[in-house]
C-alpha cells in the first residue's frame, strides 16, 4: 500500500511539479537538467515495484520496449504526427505496469530527441507519453480484454498528449498559463489532434495482437 501511495505522488505532483517549475523559472536550457531530473524520478516507482527473481529481466524488457519504440519513431519520421511510440508506450503498461509504462514514455521522448531535436518541449513529451503508459497500466484488464476499449483509449491518449502539448505551448509563448490562449491553441491544434488519435488507433490494433502472444510467452517464462 505503501509502495502505490509513493507511486501516485512521484508521478502526479512530483514530476508535474520538476517540469512546470523547470520551465518557469529556468526557462534558458533548464530542459536538460529537467529532463534528467524526470528520468532519475521516474526510475523511483520504477524500481522500488522490483522483486529480486525479476528484476534484471525487467531492465532487459525496458530496455526492449523502448529500443523498439524509438526505432518505430525512426522509422516513421517522414510522416508527420504518424508515429507508433503511443501505441508502443501503451503496450508496454499494458503488459508490464504502470511504472514500466511510465518510464518506457519518458525514455522514449527523451533517447529519440537526439534525433528529433532537444528542447524545452523535451520533459513535457516525456510526461505525456509516461502518463500515458502509466495510465494503460492501471487500466491493464480492461485494455487487454477489450478492443473497444483499446480504441477508446487511443483515442484519449491523442487528445490527452495534444492537450499537455498544448500546456508547454501556452507556457513557452507568456511565460505563465494563460487559459485563452490555451483554448486557442487547443483549437489551432485540432486537425494535428486528429492524426494522433488516427495514429494511435492504428498502431494499437496492428501492433497488440502482434505483441500480446510474445509478451505473455515471455511473462509466463521469466516470471516477470
């Protein structure tokens, strides 16, 4: 109990707080002590969730998950706002928990914008994407056992990253939150929106039953 209660703190207030408060208040190029700083927090729920018989296998699979999240985010670059690091991200809390599909995101953002380019942006798509993961991990059962339910929740997931987007957006343009221009810019976001929910909903029914099989071998085997 205690362990859940660290959980929820560590990635709704603390790590919120790290970003917001990063870019306030050191807003040069506060995104790369901001940045680490999420990583190193998130890596808290991560492994205080450990048990000594799975531990190391689990850091393979994360490893696994995020090399394959991030090459599919390679792969797909000339295609704008079609990518499948969502699906992979949820894939990922689906089969392997909250905290693994948390930092799965994190990670994902932070290795693939070495690529894509580091910014202040940087934290705000590794929040994104881990509260995503987090949150397929919480809703694992009812994700696993239920198509429409997968759809429903990519859906969510694209309107719920263009919306936290949207938040650096407004912080980056006024330096503070300013909720009409947080409405315009939701609005001025709309058809990018709608890629991410297309994307995701795609990717999440071609990439899960290709995955489900091969994750649940590897869960049964290694006791993970």
């Amino acid at each position: 109990m205690v362990r859940k209660y660290i959980k929820y703190i560590f990635v709704f207030l603390i790590i919120p707080a790290l970003i917001v408060f990063g870019a306030l208040l050191y807003p040069q190029r506060s995104f790369i002590i901001v940045s680490i700083a999420v990583v190193i927090t998130a890596c808290v729920p991560f492994f205080i969730s450990f048990e000594k018989n799975s531990s190391t296998r689990r850091l393979v699979m994360l490893a696994v998950m995020t090399a394959l999240s991030v090459a599919g985010r390679f792969i797909f670059a000339p295609i704008p706002f079609f990518k499948p690091v969502t699906a992979m991200v949820v894939i990922a809390g689906m089969y392997f928990g909250s905290e693994f599909g948390f930092l799965t995101g994190a990670l994902s953002a932070i290795i693939s914008n070495f690529y894509f380019g580091q910014g202040a942006w940087t934290p705000f798509q590794m929040f994104s994407w881990g509260i995503i993961g987090f949150i397929a991990g919480l809703l694992s059962n009812p994700l696993i056992k239920s198509k429409i339910i997968l759809i429903i929740y990519g859906v969510f997931a694209g309107i719920a990253y263009s919306l936290m987007m949207d938040v650096w957006t407004v912080l980056w343009m006024d330096g503070s939150f300013n909720f009409p221009r947080f409405i315009a810019a939701i609005v001025t976001a709309l058809p990018v929106t709608a890629q991410y929910i297309i994307s995701n909903v795609v990717f999440l029914l071609i990439l899960t039953p290709l995955f489900k099989k091969k994750i649940e071998r590897l869960k049964f085997k290694y006791g993970l």
